[in-house]
C-alpha cells in the first residue's frame, strides 16, 4: 500500500505470499485442492521425527532455500543425527514446522507462471536435464506439460495471485502425473521460456504498469538451454 502510488509493483497479498513461501502452508495448500505431491508429514519436535519412517526421506524446513534446508536421510541414525543439529541450532524445539516427505516420482521439472489478479496471463513448463548447486536445474529443455498447467491456474486463482511464481515438480512421464514439492513467490530464471517464446518479464511488467494483456500463447516444446554459469559453479563446488 505505501509503495503502490510509486512505483508498479505486481505483487499478491501477504497472505498468499506466505502459502508459497512456507514449505508447510505450501503442502497444506495442495491439500486443500487436492493437488499432487509426495506422501508428506509435518512436524514441530524432534521427538516427533522418532517415528518409523520408510526411507530415503527429505527432511524439509518450513523456511529454507533447496540448498540450505532440505537434507536428504538415508536411515534412522542419520536422521537422528540430523534432528539433533537442528534442535540444537534452536529449531525442531515446537515453535517452527519441518516436513519430512518421500521422494518423488519422474524427472524434476519447473512451471512458471505470471498472473493478473488471479488470471493467469503466461505459463512455462521445463524439464531439468542436469542438475546443479543447491538443487537447481543448469540445462533444462521446454516441455509440454498440460496437467501442470491446469494445476498452476487453479493455484493462482485460488490465492488471487498477482505478479509471479514457479513451482517444482517431478514429472512421470509414462502416466503424466506430476508431484509437486517446492514453489517459489518469484519468476525465476526465464531465458528458456524466453528462447521457447515467452517473455515472462515482459508480462510481469506490463502487469505492474497496470496493463491488463491477453493471455499469451504457450512456447515452444523441446527447447533445449543450459546456464554455463551455474556450472561451472558446479564444477567448482566438485573440486
């Protein structure tokens, strides 16, 4: 409210900023539409991670990046050792969730949307074809994903959204089922989108000048892009 008569701003309201932002309120939400992801469980406490649990998992802050809370448990020991380092660093302790979910099914893969209050005016599906720091895709190739991006319009109107996101998903490709396991209140890296076709920001700021544009016609499928940065980045963090 105080930024908007100054500057255009394309942006949802906290609220719905906060169902994406957190991983908890973000599996609830899938819930709630009835939206796919893996078997998921919520915790506060590290006694309450002293279940029996069918492993591998990922045990997931509510608040983290890909790279920096999300830890992949082999067996009980480790996750043991895990809930340990956490509580200790003043987490696990009833006051924050985590989620401690099953792998996902497919090749992971990422949407990307922008909408205008709550109409979604461009969307991007990829798929990753390598991987790199922190869990981010470093080659991806443009897919044609037509349940996820149903899934994604239902999302955007369900929270009025305004301005963008993306969500990650792993894809199979043999039913066409995605799960999805991660969103993000933020457009994201674009240039495949852009080489397959569609301009993300260009929509995006359009949206936050106060235009109104059509919906515009999906991209290219099978788009291939790699980011030389990020792996090289990759190459360095493997010594």
């Amino acid at each position: 409210d105080v930024f908007t008569p100054h500057v255009g701003l394309a942006l949802p309201e906290f609220a719905a900023q906060q169902r994406l932002q957190n991983k908890a309120e973000f599996s609830r939400l899938l819930d709630e539409l009835r939206l796919p992801q893996p078997e998921t469980a919520i915790v506060r406490t590290a006694a309450e991670l002293s279940r029996e649990w069918q492993y591998p998992v990922y045990l997931k802050l509510a608040h983290s990046t890909a790279g920096g809370g999300v830890f992949y448990v082999e067996n009980t020991a480790a996750l043991r050792e895990r809930a340990q380092r956490l509580e200790a660093g003043g987490l696990l302790r009833g006051d924050t969730e985590a989620l401690v979910q099953q792998p996902a099914r497919g090749v992971q893969s990422t949407v990307q949307a922008v909408f205008n209050q709550g109409e979604l005016v461009g969307v991007h599906c990829l798929q990753s074809r390598r991987m790199g720091v922190g869990g981010m895709s470093t080659a991806r190739t443009s897919a044609d994903h037509a349940m996820v991006r149903e899934h994604v319009a239902r999302i955007g109107e369900h929270l009025a959204w305004h301005g963008s996101f993306f969500l990650d998903y792993f894809y199979d490709d043999a039913s066409g089922r995605p799960e999805f396991i991660e969103a993000n209140p933020r457009v994201g890296e674009t240039v495949n989108a852009m080489l397959a076709g569609i301009n993300l920001p260009q929509l995006l700021v359009r949206i936050s000048l106060g235009d109104s544009p059509p919906q515009a016609p999906l991209g290219r499928f099978g788009v291939r892009t790699h980011n030389a940065l990020m792996i090289l980045i990759s190459l360095a963090y493997d010594g």
